[in-house]
C-alpha cells in the first residue's frame, strides 16, 4: 500500500463555484452517481406531487357525498397519480439505484455507457414534463388544459376518439413512450455494465445479489416495455390515422389493449418490487451481522421470478371472459410465482435469525416489508383464484392488495435504503430519531390507510368512485384510510426534512458507517468522482469483511 | 501503467495523480429535449415537432462528435485530502457453523417412522374407531348399519335425505362405499399421523393419542354439515369424539412401536441442496 495518509478532516464542497458552473456541472454530467441522485432526487419529487394527488383523493373520499373536487377533477387525479407513481417514481428509482450503486458495488468507475446513461435520464424528466404539461395543454396548445383521465392502465376503447376527447389521452401515451425510452436506455446500460465492467475476481457467484437483481430487473424491463410502447404507438395510430386496433365499433379489440397492456403491465410490478428485493439482501445481513442465507438459491428465486412473471399477465383479466383453460393456466402460474417469492422471505427472515440485529431504521423499513408484503402476497393468492378474482375484481380490495404491494413493499425497501446509502451518498448521517418517529409515523399511517380498504373492497366498494351515498357500510372504513393518509402526509414530511436538514448540517458519516462489507463502503463518502484510485480485486462475495478479517476471510470457505 | 498499478485492495492508494473518465457533455440532454419535443408537436403544434427535429439534428452532431473520431475524456486528479480511511482490521474472530453441528439446526426430525406404520396404525386406528362406532349404533339406534350409512354420506351426498329408518338398514352399495372410504381416510390419516408424530417437540403420545383427535373434532365441527350433511343431522358428538379419540390411541400406540428410519434431515439444508455456503469447502488459497 502506499504511504499517503487519509485526512481527518476533509475540505468543504468549495462553493466558490458560480451557479452556473454548477448547473453545468449536474447537467452536462456523465457521472454515475451524479445520474443517480437526479433520477433518486426527481423520483422523489414526483413522489410527493402524486402523493399529495392521494391525499385529495383520500379527502374527497373521507366522508359519504364528498365535494372537495369535481368528478372530473377526480378522474384525472386517480389517473395520474398512478401514472405518476408506476412510470415517474418507481422506474427512475429502479434507475437510480442501479446507477449509483451497480459500478461501486462491482468495482467499476462508471456505466459501460456513460452518454448513454445522461440520456435515459434526461428522457425519462422530459417525459415526465410532458405529460404534467398536459394540465396546461391537455387540448391542444389553444385550448384548456385537462389532464388524462382514463385511468392509469387506460383501458380500450375509453381511449378511442369517440370517448376521449381533446389531447389528453395522447399525452399519456406520448409521456409514457418518451419516458419509457429513458428505462429501456437504463437496463441497457445496467446489463452491459455487469457483465462487462466487474473488477477482477469479481465471479457472478461472488457479485453482490443487489447487481444481481438489478440485472435481472433490467432484462424484465428490455422485455416488458416494448410491448407497451408497441400498443401506445398502435393507440396514437387509432387517434390520429384512423386505424382500428382497439376500436371495438370497427372491428377493433379492447381485450387486445389489456393483454398487451398487462403482458407488460404484471412484469412491472416485479420490476418495480425487484428494487426492494435488491436492497434487503444487502440491508438485512449487515444489519443482522450474518451473510445472507441461502445465497445462491437467492440468486436462483430472483431468476425464476423474472421468468414466471413474464406468464402470469392475464391473471389482470379474469373478468373480461377469457376461457376456462385460460383462466386455470394463469390461476396457476400466477400462484407459482409465490413460490420463488416465498423463498425470498423465508431467507432473508432466516439471515436475522440468531443473528446480532441493529434495530436502526433501515432494518427497522426491512422489517417493515417483510410484514406488509407478506401480507400483499397472501391477498395475491386470494387474487389468483379466478372465482374469487370474479367477487372482488375492481374493488378497494384489490386497491389495498396493490397498495400492500407497491407501498408496504417497494416504498418501504426504498425507504429502507435511502437511509442505509444515504451517509455514502451524502457523506453526512441523518437523523437517526427522527427517521425512527418517520418509521412508526408511516407503519402507523400506512396500515391505517390501506388495511381498512380491504374490509371495504369486500363490503362492495369498487374502485375509482368519485364519492358513495351514506349507508352502505362503507363510511368508517373510508375515514380511516383517510385519517391513516393524514398520518402518512407527516411521515413523509419528517422524511423530506430530515433528508434536506441531514444534508446541510449533518454530522460527517465516515466512509463506512454501517461496517458494511461490499465494495462501495471502501471509498470515501461521498465517492470520488473516480469511484477508486486502484480498481480493486476481489476474491469473496463479501471483499470488505476479507479486508476486516484477514485471518478469517471468507475466500477460505467460497 | 502495469496491471499492478491499476488494481490493488479495495481502498488502496495509487502512485498516480489522474484517473482518465469520460467528458462531461451536454449533447445527451439536448438530444433528449428534442426528441421530446418531436414527439409534443403530435399534440400542440407541428412547428414544435419541426423545432424539435431541428434540435435532434444538432445534438446527434454534436454528440456524434464526442465520439468519433476519438472519445473525449477528462483527466481528474486524485486529491489526497479526499481519500478514503484506512480499512481497519478487526481482529475479533468469529464462530462458523460447521454443517450438520448439533445444536445449530432446525428442529425438525432427524428419525421418522416409516409410512408402512403409518399405514398399519392408520388401519387399527380405523379399527378400534369403526368398532366403537358400530357399538354406539347398537346400544342408541339398535343398529351397527346406523354409523356405517351416516359415514358414507361423504361419498354419497343423497344419504342427507335419508330418513332415521333407512339408517338403520344394510345396503350393500352404502356399505361398500363407506368401507372404501374409511379405509383410504384411515390409512392416510395415518400416515400423516406417521410424518407429524417425530415433530411434536415433546409428549408424541399425548399429542398423537388425545390432542390431535380433539383438534380434528373442532375442526370438523363446523364443517360437518357441508362435509357430510346426513351425519351433521345426526350424528351424536360425545360418541364422536370417543371413537376418534379410540383412533388416536390404537393408530399412535402402532405407529410408535415401529422402528424408527434416519432422514437426510442430519445433513443441512444447504448440503442436501447442493448449495455453495461457507464452510462446505475446505480451506484453500485464492486463485
């Protein structure tokens, strides 16, 4: 090793830098990490803007014969809250995470396509404006704006000319399309970077299980999102040169939109889930001091995961009539996936158990997942089975299944590793009290919110209402998901502050504050631009503990 | 630079001053910008389509030209004051489980009787419980037909409708079914009885013999009249908890004489599934 010494102190960020060299500098950026902040950054963004959407939703819905909004206020709400949250805030947090942490995980100075990985992002925000600019433009530059209203999965043939009217739909299709390019740039690049930057000795056996999922994710998304882009195209064509693809009074098929819709749209969801997965496998055995349980058959599951949920997509369809085989075939391949998943669960419960756990926030959000999304898995199951699908198809039972899914899942695992790479990233710790009143404010909140929708999903309530006449049994259960909003709207503010707040007047974190033991905790926090002066070599799955334990390190038993 | 120079310990030092990376540019926003104006031109106006080609144009030129003929870079300097700390070495050693240590493994049964005594307690169970049964006929309904016909109401739904009367008289077909059925249940439930008896963590017989009979008559409590609608009328509960109790205790006496075989539960998980986990290997130098 050489003789130069590490200071004790390091030198503020020199902000002697005009704003405009600054600006420059995030915008003409190639930068990995600097790429990953802007996606992590504007996925939180949209993230707030869609979750105050929710709220609205949730007031309007808080008591019988509610006025806070319109009808049609509310249709666009619904519509783009869940556009928001699937397009705008989980696939650039898949983004993210994968391009701050894949080339520091594997020993690399940047994505195989730096130029490349600047575009996705750029695209993916531009996509997003786009289709915000459409409260402004919705029809047409000249006329009123008016946002999309025909749901998040903009079900055939209300997307047709004949019931959608105006330019709407078409920025829904055209912000999608747009946005969805910067994805499919994305998992290019996170593919190419893994099997072609790994530093030496780093084997796929010994390549951390969050490159591991990320890889995956990214194949999922290559092979889900064309599908989608295709149908967008095909519906512009419908609108704009008279073609018929989905217009059931020409000779069109609606049930053709939903099965390329969903062909796309149940991968998604395990390609959004995927993100979460990938953080509890690194989150869970740090903070239980344990390597992960059952490695390989960790790797294995994600593998298999990503396989079955490219056949479960017309599980989304037991309603519209298909046949009985094919209700059975995607009955049953719908409740194989649990399998995989269920492994999942089963080992990261078995890598904290007997193990010495730090019960700080992170774990504390790892924990958290485990619950919720057993749950959402339990009422999957229930899902699978057509005849039940056929009772509770469109209600808040599915709202609160989803929900369960995507928020007591995906956000918490998110959750869980903001505050785990937060100190790396930054370089200054947050808050630790403060993200523990964030945890119960948002387990409380959470659950609160979508647990009582179940019991109104069963009592009947079907989804996308804009308000219920009084009587139906359905008022309590709608104040309390609505007062459990509430909370949640404070959880998310204590997260927000304590992120900025941490950010500037944080105490210093260290290079490696959790005793982590893959690759990013041996450079600084926050990393050089460089990542590593020497590339490193590695010759475990585990190279930091190596490092920390060279008389027992793990390549002795690899 | 040698490969030595390039690679070493994660967080190790270099002797060189610069790292080589890609150039900073901004053709890739800008060619994102126009591509996204391309397409809002569907839906505002055709002159932003027009300016937004225009853009694309230009951002692929100049884009283009961050490439070929040769990549830009820039050359970063390695700034000492932002090195990251030494790694420090924890000298604290740590426990590894060797495979198979006792103490350190699941709870699950390392010995299990073999299914032939599940299937034979399975069958004096069925016994001891069908000869109670045929008892309670003869002293309450003066007839050993009368528990026979009830319990073949599970393979014949039409027996719900039968009256007290026809209960009590033998009929071949009835008869025939419910023997079938008593004993394909009998030996099945006794080779459960057979897989679950190692499990219980302690007083096998106890569990075997009066507990689970007792969880199996309040689980079939409330299902009865969808399971066996002609029993749910008639049956008498005290009888029925007696006979199941007779099958618990005969079944689980048989089953826990047997002579008990060793599973692959002695070995881990991880080496019965052919898993790579620390510890399976010997120690050996890296490559």
């Amino acid at each position: 090793m050489a003789s130069i010494d590490y200071p004790l102190e390091r030198p503020a960020v020199s902000l002697e830098k005009g704003f405009a060299q600054h600006l420059y500098e995030w915008v003409a950026t190639v930068d990995h990490k600097k790429l990953g902040l802007m996606y992590v950054v504007s996925a939180l963004l949209f993230f707030v803007i869609a979750g105050l959407m929710a709220f609205v939703i949730r007031l309007q819905l808080m008591f019988p014969n509610g006025h806070v909004v319109g009808p049609d206020t509310f249709n666009r709400l619904f519509t783009m809250h869940g556009t928001t949250m699937v397009f705008l805030v989980g696939m650039p947090l898949v983004a993210g995470f994968a391009n701050y942490l894949v080339p520091l995980m594997i020993g690399a100075r940047d994505m195989a396509f730096p130029r490349l990985n600047a575009f996705g992002f750029w695209i993916f925000l531009f996509g997003g404006f786009l289709l915000y600019y459409s409260y402004i433009g919705g029809s047409g530059l000249y006329g009123a704006g008016s946002a999309p209203d025909v749901g998040w999965f903009a079900n055939a043939p209300l997307t047709e000319k004949a019931f959608s009217r105006g330019h709407s739909t078409d920025y829904w299709a055209l912000g999608i399309l747009v946005s969805g390019v910067g994805s499919i740039a994305s998992a290019i690049n996170v593919i190419a970077t893994a099997f072609s930057l790994r530093c030496p000795g780093m084997t796929l056996s010994r390549m951390p299980l969050f490159v591991w999922v990320m890889v995956v994710d990214s194949w999922l998304i290559l092979v889900a999102l064309p599908p989608l882009t295709a149908a967008q195209i095909m519906l512009m064509l419908d609108r704009y040169l008279g073609a018929n693809f989905f217009n059931t009074q020409q000779g069109g098929s609606a049930v053709l939109w939903q099965h390329f819709f969903w062909i796309f749209g149940h991968p998604e969801v395990y390609i959004l889930i995927f993100p979460a997965f990938a953080i509890l496998s690194e989150v869970i055995p740090v903070f239980s001091r344990k390597p992960l349980f059952g490695r390989a058959a960790m790797v294995g599951a994600v593998v298999a995961i990503g396989f079955i949920s490219l056949g479960v997509w017309a599980h989304h369809m037991f309603a519209v009539g298909m046949s009985s085989w094919s209700n059975t075939f995607f009955a049953g391949s719908s409740m194989l996936v649990g399998i995989p998943t269920g492994l999942k669960i089963f080992n990261w419960t078995a890598t904290m158990y007997g193990g010495k756990l730090r019960l700080q926030t992170p774990l504390l959000y790892c924990c958290a997942f485990l619950f919720q999304f057993l749950v959402a898995g339990l009422t999957g199951i229930m899902l699978a089975v057509a005849p039940f699908d056929w009772q509770l198809h469109d209600s808040y039972f599915l709202i609160a299944h989803f929900h369960y899914t995507l928020m007591g899942g995906l956000v918490m695992g998110i959750f869980a590793g903001i505050y785990y790479w937060f100190p790396k990233a930054i370089g200054k710790m947050y808050n630790e009290k403060l993200g523990k009143w964030q945890f119960w404010l948002m387990i409380i909140g959470f659950n609160l919110t979508f647990l009582p929708q179940h019991i109104a999903g069963m009592l009947g309530m079907p989804r996308r209402i804009y308000t219920y006449a009084p009587g139906r049994g359905w008022e309590l259960w709608n104040l309390l998901s609505s007062l459990g909003a509430m909370v949640q709207f404070v959880a998310v503010a204590c997260l927000v502050w304590n992120l900025v707040h941490s950010a500037l007047r944080g105490e210093p974190a260290g290079d490696d504050p959790w005793d982590g033991w893959t690759l990013e905790w041996a450079t600084t926090s926050p990393p050089p631009e460089y990542n590593f002066e020497k590339l490193p070599v590695v010759r475990s799955s585990r190279p930091l503990w190596d490092m920390k334990h060279p008389h027992d390190p793990d390549w002795k038993y690899e | 630079m040698s490969v030595e120079e390039h690679h070493g310990e994660p967080g190790e030092r270099t002797q060189e001053t610069h790292v080589q990376l890609p150039a900073p540019t901004f053709w890739p926003m800008i060619f994102a910008f126009g591509v996204t104006l391309l397409l809002a031109g569907l839906v505002t106006f055709w002159a932003v389509s027009l300016i937004g080609f225009i853009i694309v144009l230009r951002a692929v030129w100049g884009w283009w030209h961050t490439v070929i003929p040769h990549e830009e870079h820039e050359y970063v300097a390695i700034e000492p004051e932002h090195r990251p700390a030494p790694i420090l070495v924890e000298y604290r050693s740590v426990v590894r489980l060797t495979v198979g240590e006792e103490g350190h493994r699941a709870h699950l049964p390392v010995e299990v009787h073999p299914y032939t005594a599940g299937a034979v307690g399975g069958l004096v169970g069925g016994a001891a419980m069908a000869i109670l049964a045929c008892l309670y006929g003869l002293v309450r309904e003066h007839s050993i037909w009368y528990p026979i016909n009830l319990l073949a109401g599970v393979i014949l739904p039409g027996m719900g409708n039968a009256t007290a009367e026809q209960l009590r008289q033998f009929n071949a077909g009835v008869f025939g079914a419910a023997l079938i059925g008593h004993i394909c249940i009998s030996i099945l439930v006794g080779i459960v009885y057979a897989a679950i008896m190692p499990m219980f963590p302690k007083y096998a017989a106890l569990w075997a013999g009066i507990l689970v009979p007792l969880f199996w008559t309040g689980l079939t409590y409330p299902l009865i009249g969808i399971l066996n609608p002609a029993m749910g009328e008639h049956i008498s509960w005290p009888w029925f908890v007696v006979c199941q109790l007779a099958f618990g205790l005969c079944g689980g006496y048989v089953i826990a004489r047997s002579t008990n075989i060793r599973t692959f539960q002695s070995k881990a998980f991880v080496e019965r599934a052919g898993l790579e986990f620390p510890g399976s290997h010997p120690e050996k130098e890296p490559q």
